[in-house]
C-alpha cells in the first residue's frame, strides 16, 4: 500500500483542479476514478454509428476560458484545442428571423435594436474587468476583493429573470435573454436567476463560448496529461465505497455529491454535519439526445447553423413556463431545448458529409419519461425537415445520466440546484463549504461554490483551502 499526501475520488473537472493544485503544490497525490475512462462530464464516445463522435455530457464549454484557475494551466502544451463558431448563441422565433449573441457587443445593436443600450448596460460593466470580478463570483462567500465592482454584478445578478426580461422593450431580447439565463436550471421568476444569464453573457462578449476540438474529451486528456507530467498518478475502475480500503493518506478530496458522500462507510463524519448533508437540495435533472444526422440541421433561419449553440424555446414566456412546469414537477410539451451541432465546427465528429446533434431538455428531477419526441418536435419546429436527416440515436434519461456519472443524482448535472439558499452556501451553511466534520476530508464537487460548469474552480478551492490547513501552504490566488 502506497503512502500518498493526498487522494483525490472523482476525475471530473473538479476532481482534476484540485489533483492538479496539490501536486503543483509538491504533493504526492493519486486520482481514483469508478469509471475505465476518467473526465466525469468531459467525456466524448461513439455512442450512435461508427465514425460519429458525441458528447456525453458537457459540449460547448463558455467557462473554459475564462475560468481563473483553467487558464492559467499550459493546457495547450498537451494537445488543447478550441474552435469558434460564428455566434455563440443563436435563438431561432417563430415566424421571424433568429435572434443571435455576437461576441462582438457593437455587433448586438443589429439584433436588438432600441434594447442595444439597456443589454449593453447589463453586460458592459463586467466584460473587460471579468479577471477582477472572477476573484469574487468564483469561489466562497468572502468579503470580495474588488467591493464596488462585486457590489455593482450583485445588484444584477440577486435579481429573478424576469425582473431584467421586464426593462426589455422587444420580444426579440427577451427571448435571447430567456435562452440564456434557463441554463440556470430554475424558474425564471425566482431570486438570483439573474445571474447564469450575467455570467454566461459576460463571458460570451469577453472569450466566446468556445468548442473542444476532438470533443469534451480532449479537455479530460489535456488535464490528465498535465497531472501526470507533474507526477501525479490516476487509477481508474475503482469504485470506492470504504475509506478503509484506500492507500494510506494524510488527506482526502471528494468530488462527489453529498448524497454519494453520506453512503461511504468508514467515513468519519459527525451527526450534526450529516444532516446538513441529508438537507441538500438537487434540482431539475435532463433528458439527452445524441444524433448521427445524414446532414447538417436544416434550420429555417440559416444562420442558426452557424452557432455554437442553439436555443429551442421560441419566447420568454414560453420558456419560463417550461422551466417553471418542470420546476413543479410537471412535464411540458414544448420543453426548453439546447441544441449544440458541434460537427459543422469540428470535423473529426463525424464522417465526411454527416453531421451530429446534441440536445437536452429539462425534466423533473428523477423522471424516466421519454421525451424524445418532444425534443424532436422543438428541432424540427425550427428546422423542419430535421426528423429525415436522422440515421441513428441515443438517448439517456434521468437514471441513465446517473449511471453514467453518479454525481448526476436524479439528472441533476449541477450538483444541486443552484437557488439563492444554495448559491454560495453548498452543500452546508459554512464560509468554509470544501470542509467537512472530518478534518482530513474535503468535498469539491459541484456542490460547492460556484457551482456546477466546467471551470474547475470548486476543487481549486478546495485544494486550497486543504493546502492550507494541513501543509502550510497558501495559495492567495
């Protein structure tokens, strides 16, 4: 049995930050993934026709870029590669041309017309000081570095989806608004809705929402072959469920939720903190498609095949009743759908000529409806002749997410829902979440802060805080 400074349970982005931070740190670390591949959500496997390559998960990644600890890593040394699509985001309406996010803000007074000033007094503020304002969104609750700045995003960013869709004068930006502020995963007249929409614009107008050339999985192997050229060791196809059974340790860090923690045995947690563990929330969980598609996505606006990402849902209104619907547990007919055609951009996912697709749908949390049809229903409302191109499929539902990925509890992929009590208090109501009542055990999963997303920074954090408490090590970044 090998002696380590530090194990690491879980290979997702997380798991990997805070492998990564500790051997850079001069730390001895192992990293143990259940799975024969490691990469979590950044996975990309031939799951329908040969030659076709898809994303399990995680497809268009605008946090890879502008995430403060991923950015600072040599990543392109090791084979990292990004494409860009023409727009970032392209939302196609019924009956009128689409909507489009240009990276380019002066280029957004061509979409939005009369609310090009009101969008652009939104975002404006916080694009070319993302680098401040990131010490402050991407991490704990703390007193912020940058007071004024946090303070100007926060009194955006606390307010419901539907507070800022109410100053827009035009269907057309509302809509846009809608698509992107429902990546949230909540109702969109809830508290603090706001901010994925400030987030996620912020980032589209400052690094574009950027494509993995290769897939997902080039990230994973990106990461995976920076942590080994610092020594670092992985293990896969090993499922831990005893602590006992790990190699001697000084300590551990678990990318896991808190409902995979709370089934560990031989984990020394305290009562009090266990049940803070059993009230943590999980929200709205996804239905997956993946397509072999004989051609490109016919969209009736053309333009839409230009975008890295599409968003199905046509109004504010018709999106915030879906998303509320399914925050109620009820199924909708005309579910919000994000559509992503990473093949037209990256030619190594599919065979010469063929395309492949990407969507889901929100879904109550646990359900096993199958909401194929009503998927391709959206697409094909949008890009009628969509459902002829299609060669083959796969489809996962809620339970089949969770089997793929155990963190995915109930077709949760954000770790927990993500509502004003659980924004930056996850999994407990502490300044310190990565700690748990056993001092040598730390959690840095996406159930911490900030969050669910590929960007690392919840096992950065945790790393930290773990260098610190136990090494003497700081790390102020």
């Amino acid at each position: 049995m090998a002696n380590y400074d530090a194990i690491i349970i879980g290979s997702g982005p997380n798991g990997f930050a805070a492998a990564i931070t500790l051997q850079q740190a001069g730390l001895q670390t192992l990293l143990i993934e259940g799975a024969d591949s490691y990469g979590g959500g950044m996975r990309t496997k031939a799951l329908t026709l040969p030659g076709f390559n898809h994303d399990v998960c995680s497809a268009i990644h605008p946090m890879a870029l502008a995430s403060p600890f991923f950015s600072q890593l040599p990543l392109a040394d090791y084979g990292l590669r990004f494409t860009y699509a023409d727009y970032e985001v392209a939302h196609p309406l019924d009956n009128q041309p689409a909507v489009l996010l240009r990276r380019d803000m002066q280029a957004m007074k061509e979409e939005l017309g009369s609310d090009f000033q009101p969008y652009k007094r939104l975002y404006a503020p916080f694009i070319d000081r993302w680098e401040e304002l990131s010490e402050d969104v991407m991490g704990p609750l703390r007193f912020p570095k940058h007071p004024f700045l946090m303070g100007r995003f926060g009194l955006k960013a606390l307010r419901s989806a539907k507070f800022i869709a109410d100053g827009f004068q035009s269907e057309r930006t509302r809509s846009l608004w809608a698509g992107i502020v429902a990546h949230g995963m909540q109702a969109l007249d809830q508290p603090a809705t706001a901010a994925i929409g400030m987030m996620l614009g912020t980032v589209a107008h400052r690094f574009g929402w950027p494509i993995p050339i290769g897939g997902s999985q080039a990230i994973a192997d990106a990461l995976a072959a920076y942590y080994q050229a610092l020594g670092g060791k992985i293990q896969l196809q090993t499922w831990v469920k005893d602590m006992a059974d790990l190699p001697s340790h000084r300590i551990c860090i678990l990318d896991m939720t808190p409902k995979q923690i709370l089934k560990l045995k031989n984990l020394k947690l305290t009562n009090g903190y266990k049940k803070q563990l059993e009230a943590f929330r999980y929200g709205m969980g996804v239905f997956k498609i993946d397509w072999a598609l004989s051609e490109a996505t016919p969209f009736q606006d053309i333009r839409c095949q230009k975008a890295a990402t599409v968003h199905l849902g046509n109004s504010f209104e018709e999106i915030a009743q879906s998303e509320s619907d399914t925050q109620h547990g009820r199924l909708n007919k005309k579910p919000y759908v994000l559509f992503a055609q990473q093949s037209v951009f990256d030619s190594s996912r599919a065979p010469v000529g063929k395309h492949t697709g990407w969507a889901y749908c929100h879904v109550p949390l646990g359900s096993e409806v199958d909401m194929t049809s009503a998927i391709e229903n959206q697409v094909e409302r949008f890009a009628p002749g969509f459902k002829d191109t299609i060669m083959a499929r796969s489809v996962m539902n809620t339970a089949d997410m969770e089997a793929y990925n155990p963190n995915y509890i109930g077709g949760d992929i954000s770790g927990g829902v993500m509502d004003l009590r659980q924004l930056f208090t996850r999994p407990t109501k502490s300044l310190t979440p990565y700690r748990t009542s056993d001092p040598k055990v730390y959690i840095a999963s996406a159930s911490t802060p900030p969050g669910g997303g590929v960007h690392g920074m919840c096992g950065f954090h945790a790393a930290r805080i773990a260098l610190a408490d136990h090494f003497n090590i700081k790390i102020t970044r």
